[in-house]
C-alpha cells in the first residue's frame, strides 16, 4: 500500500511540476507579448494622431482658411476626405487663434468654441504635444499641433483625437484572445504530461522510478557484499563500475577507477579483446599485487554487439593457504612414509656390511645418508606442491646422498600446479635432466665441496628454474656446443639431456642462461614467460596515454 501510495505520488508530482513549469512558462510568455502589443498599438496611435495633426496643420488650404477668418467649404471636403479614409481616426478639429472652430468632424453636435483648456500651451508656441481629455464624446487620446505662417505667427490650431474607449476594447479584446490561447495551450501542456508520464513509464520497462531507485540501491549493497571483485568496463576498455571488493583488490578508490582504462591498472586486461570477439575469458590466473587471482571476463550483451565487459577476480590467496595446510599435511604424511620405507631399506645395507665385516663402508654409508635429512624432505614438500616434481627431487636428494653429494632446495623456492607454464612433464623431464647431469658431474672427479642447489620459481606469468654445482665446470671447447647431440665432457654415447632441454625450451619460447666457471661449477637459468596480451583493436584514445 505504500509503495502503491509513493507511486502514485511520484507520478502526481512529476505531472503537477510540469503542468506547473508550462503555467509559469505560458502566463511570462502571455504577459510578454500582451505588454508589448498594447504599448505598441499606443504607440500606434499616438503616431496616427500625432501624424495627422502635423499634416494638417501643414496645408496651405488650412492656413488660408484661418487667415481669411472663415470656414472655407473646399477644406471642409477635403478634411472630411481624410478623416474617412483613416481608419482609427475618430475626431479632427481646426481652430483659430482665439479657440473658434473653423472645422469638426462632427459639426452638428459640437459647439463654435474649443473649450477644454488644453489648447492653451500650443497656441503660446508650444511644440506639439498629446493629451489625455475629456470632450463632447468622452474620454479621448488628443494631438495638439500648431498652425502657423510663414513669418512664424500662430494662426491656430489642430486637434486630432481617438475615443479611449476604443482602445480599451481593442485592449479587452487583446486580452481576450490571450486568455483563450493561453487556456489552448494549457490544455496542449496538460495532454503532454500524461503523455510524458506515459512514456517514462514505458521507457523504464513497466518500472516506477521509486522501485528502480530501490533496485539501484539494493543492487548497490548486494555487490559490494560479493567477496569476489566486479568491474564493469564499456567497450573501450573504461570503467564504468567497481564494487568495494575489486577497489581493494585494486587498490584504487571507485572515484579514481571510472573513467579510466582498466589496463592502466592491471595489466593483463585483455576486456577491449573481448568486447570486441565476443569471447569470454575464464578462469584465468593472474597476479594482482601480492594476490593470486582468477580473473574472468565476460562480454555485455549490447543493442548492437557487445556493450561493455564485466571482469570477475576471484581472490585465491586465502583458499591457497588453505589448500598449502591440506597439501602439506598430505605431503608430510606420503614424505614420512617414504622415509620410513628408505631408512628399513638402509637399514638392511648397514646391517649387510656388518655381516660382512665391513664395518668402514657400513660408517661411510651412514655419514652419506644423514645429507638427507627429515627437514630438508620437508621442507622440499612444503616449496614444491607438484607430486611428480617433488618425488622426482626427493629422489635426486636420496641418490646424490649415496654418492657423497649434498642437493638442497632453496628455501624461497614456490612452485604449484596451476603456476605452470607448460606440461608437468616437460618440468620433469627439464628438472631431472640438470639434476643428473650435476650429480654425474660432481661424482666423476675429486671436488672438496660436492653440492646441488635447485631453485624453482613459479607465477602465474613467469617460471624460472635454477641448478647450479660446484663441479668442474664447461671446458671452454665445448661450451659453444653443449646443446648439440652426442657433445658431452662424459665421454661417447651421452651428451642427450642438454640437447633434449634445449628442444624443450624452444618448443615452449623459453631461455636458457648458462654461467660456468672452470674449477667453480655450473649455473643453469631457465625462464618461461606467459605470452604477451594481444593488441589492442580499438582506435587509439587519448585516455590511452594517461599513468
């Protein structure tokens, strides 16, 4: 009920201030223009009066009239004439000096004499003048004129009038004609309201603009309650839209985002792309300052193609924590019972060089097996979260141990499943292959210090691995060909692990950094890069040059 009553108030009030405003607007324009048409048609008829009385009075029929000092029957049909042929003109009046008429329109209902009074100033010299008087016929609207002759004598004068009750009808009629155009065009303005109440109605889709205005504030409450970030892009890449989610994802205000591109401030947006193929982006993992994000963009329906974008961020930061702890926990459990399985396994080796009597292997066995420790296996299943790559190092670890070699992870190492830039399998079939190679290495020849480090840096846009010994080094011969078949400083028969790399690390445009130093070691540097966001297909605009 209500709402029903706020409604139908809304539309009363949209109507009513309509109506209102065309009122205002009609009654200004009326009152202008009703103004201005009764001081014209006074103006008007001053000039008729004013006109008339000077053209008279200019007449040499007239001035010997006065001068011959009576009426003269020629000018009284001549005057009559003119009287008749000037519409609006009521009264004409030609009197001598002395006030004595010599001429009046209507002759048999005015007196011999002008006795008004109002003659007196243009018969001393006066220039000539209008008057508002009163006469025989009422009130009336005069022009006083000066007859005079050659030397400048006043011989009399003229008095050319219009009855002021004519205008005053013809001022009611004025306004007459007013009030009814004024009463059409209200009618007109009371049609266009319903009209335009109408067509607001249609125009918002059946909505009322209290239920929209409810929906706008409901919809605005609802996504900024979403954890997940939404931005709203036109077609050009511009923000329309940003909840308080993706403001803080993005750290910008929503007053610093709208208007401006999207990937002015993250850069892997790829939204122009979409709105104009029409293709949606899915799932697609990014990095969002320190945040792991899911990013998804999906194209606007539009009246014509696609209107915008909306970009979803899914946060995954938290959810990766949770999953390290549940990850982890699995990996500690399959670590331990691996490492139970290898110390029975080493177990039985100790206890068959004692039997044996070999005691000084079974003391050498011993002190190349603590290299490998239950921390280190730990901690190498808490950096790689990848099942085949972490068993593929914790076994390299457990190998190179036997042989005297300590390999050890660094600990800043990250490394995820869905970080990877290309097929687990390639990863382990890269990481394993500079892992033997260094183990081969520092095992052929006598080295003070044997030690691998592996490092393994995985991002959703960048992957890098790391192996560096402490081995020989690359004889400077064989440098240039390393990642040739069959070249290898081992001897005939080897030399395919460096090359199958390389075919690797060109199938998938990554490169390969090679420092080595005789005596020092070997450092291998693998980088694999996420490609590049494609161009934009979009003309270039000038809010493309801003940040």
């Amino acid at each position: 009920m209500l709402r029903a009553f706020q409604r139908f108030s809304l539309e009363k009030q949209i109507f009513v201030s309509f109506v209102g405003f065309a009122t205002v607007l009609l009654l200004l324009t009326m009152g202008v223009s009703l103004v201005l048409d009764i001081s014209r048609q006074l103006r008007s008829t001053d000039d008729l009066i004013r006109s008339t009385a000077s053209y008279i009075s200019s007449l040499d029929s007239v001035k010997a009239m006065l001068k011959q000092g009576y009426p003269d029957p020629a000018v009284t049909r001549q005057l009559d004439s003119l009287n008749e042929s000037l519409e609006g003109l009521h009264v004409i009046v030609v009197c001598d000096a002395n006030s004595l008429r010599f001429y009046h329109t209507s002759r048999q209902e005015g007196g011999d004499s002008f006795v008004e009074g109002d003659q007196e100033a243009i018969l001393q010299g006066s220039e000539p003048y209008i008057t508002t008087g009163y006469g025989t016929y009422g009130t009336q609207r005069r022009a006083f004129h000066g007859v005079e002759d050659s030397d400048g004598t006043i011989l009399g004068f003229v008095m050319t009038s219009v009855f002021t009750a004519d205008i005053s009808a013809h001022i009611q009629s004025l306004i007459l004609y007013c009030m009814l155009l004024f009463a059409a065009a209200l009618v007109v303005a009371l049609g266009l309201s319903r009209g335009l109440v109408a067509l607001l109605r249609r125009s918002l889709l059946g909505y009322h603009p209290t239920e929209l205005l409810e929906l706008y504030l409901q919809q605005g409450e609802v996504l900024n309650a979403v954890e997940d970030g939404l931005v709203a892009t036109d077609s050009k890449g511009k923000v329309v839209f940003a909840n308080q989610a993706a403001c803080q994802l993005l750290q910008r205000e929503e007053k610093a985002l709208k208007g401006r591109r999207l990937d002015q401030v993250f850069r892997e947006s790829s939204c122009v792309q979409v709105a104009h193929t029409g293709q949606p982006v899915h799932n697609r993992s990014c990095v969002i300052g320190n945040h792991q994000v899911l990013a998804s963009e999906v194209p606007i329906p539009g009246q014509s193609g696609y209107s915008g974008v909306l970009n979803i961020f899914h946060d995954k930061t938290e959810l990766q924590k949770l999953s390290d702890e549940l990850s982890g926990a699995r990996y500690m459990l399959d670590t331990l019972r691996f490492f139970n399985h290898e110390f029975m396994n080493k177990l039985h080796v100790i206890l068959g060089y004692l039997q044996t009597g070999e005691p000084e292997k079974a003391a050498s066995f011993i002190m190349n097996t603590s290299l490998v420790s239950s921390q280190s296996i730990r901690a190498t299943a808490d950096c790689i979260r990848v099942s085949s790559i972490c068993a593929l190092v914790i076994g390299k670890m457990m190998h190179a141990a036997e042989l005297g070699i300590r390999l050890t992870v660094a600990p800043d190492s990250y490394c995820r499943q869905e970080d990877l830039l290309l097929p687990e399998e390639d990863f382990v079939t890269i990481v394993g292959n500079l892992l033997e190679n260094a183990v081969e290495e520092l095992s052929r020849g006598e080295h003070e210090v044997k030690e691998i480090r592996l490092s393994l840096y995985c991002r959703p846009d960048c992957n890098v691995i790391v192996c560096e010994d402490t081995g020989g080094g690359i004889p400077p011969q064989l440098q240039p060909h390393i990642f040739e078949k069959g070249v290898s400083s081992k001897g005939e028969g080897r030399g395919l692990g460096l090359c199958l790399i390389h075919q690797l690390v060109e199938e998938r445009h990554g490169t390969i950094d090679v420092m080595t130093e005789a005596g020092a070691g070997t450092c291998f540097t693998l980088t694999f890069t996420s490609p590049a966001p494609s161009p934009d297909p979009s003309p270039n605009s000038p809010d493309e040059t801003e940040a």
